[in-house]
C-alpha cells in the first residue's frame, strides 16, 4: 500500500472532525490543525496534542509525519481507524480539561511510568 498523500490524509482528518457535533467544540478556539512534519518525543512519535495557551486559546494539532512514520504501509483503513482514535484520544483532553478532570493525562503517565520502570 502506498501512503495517503498530505491532501487525502487533511481530507481525512476533516471528514472525522467535520462529523463531531458543535456543542463538542466549545472553546475550542484554535479548532485542529494539521502540520507536514512529524514529532517525536524520546522513542515516541506524537500523532496528536492537546494544548491549551493563554494566547492561541485551545486547539488541537496532528503531525501527517508522525502517522507516515506509524502506518506508511498500512491500507487506508488503518489510516482512518487511526485517524479516529486520536481526533477521539485529543477531544477526550479538551473534554477533561473543560470539565477540570485530568483522568487521561493521569492515565498517559502512569503508562510512562511503568514503561521506565519496566513494569
């Protein structure tokens, strides 16, 4: 399988944001975007983040190159599921975030946790 170009992945990922109902995206006042490159932290590339700044507001970015680097030979299928889990993952972020919760973020660091102690 050949990788989606970064125009089919972007119409991909606004297929699955354009079907979250409205009253989901409150304050979420940089909307999502979307950037060629890729993000690594350590091992680890980041598909998505959540950020919140006191002056973009809230907003959510994906990296086309993290996902090439995840699923470059994986069928678009793969792609869209992927796509899925984390438009889904990052709103559950902005979620907690508007209700003060911080359960994921709680979870995301347990799981960092036990993979450097090696639990």
């Amino acid at each position: 399988m050949t990788k989606p170009s970064f125009d089919k992945f972007a119409a991909m990922l606004d297929q699955t944001v354009d079907s979250i109902p409205p009253h989901f995206l409150c304050d979420l006042t940089g909307g999502f975007n979307l950037r060629k490159g890729k993000k690594r932290e350590g091992d680890y590339y980041i598909l998505g983040e959540y950020i919140e700044d006191g002056i973009g507001g809230c907003f959510i970015v994906f990296y086309y190159g993290s996902f090439v680097e995840l699923l470059e030979d994986e069928p678009d299928d793969c792609w869209e599921a992927e796509i899925i889990d984390t438009v889904l993952h990052e709103m559950q972020h902005h979620l907690e975030s508007q209700a003060g919760r911080d359960d994921l973020a709680q979870k995301e660091m347990q799981e960092l946790v036990d993979l450097l102690v090696g639990n």
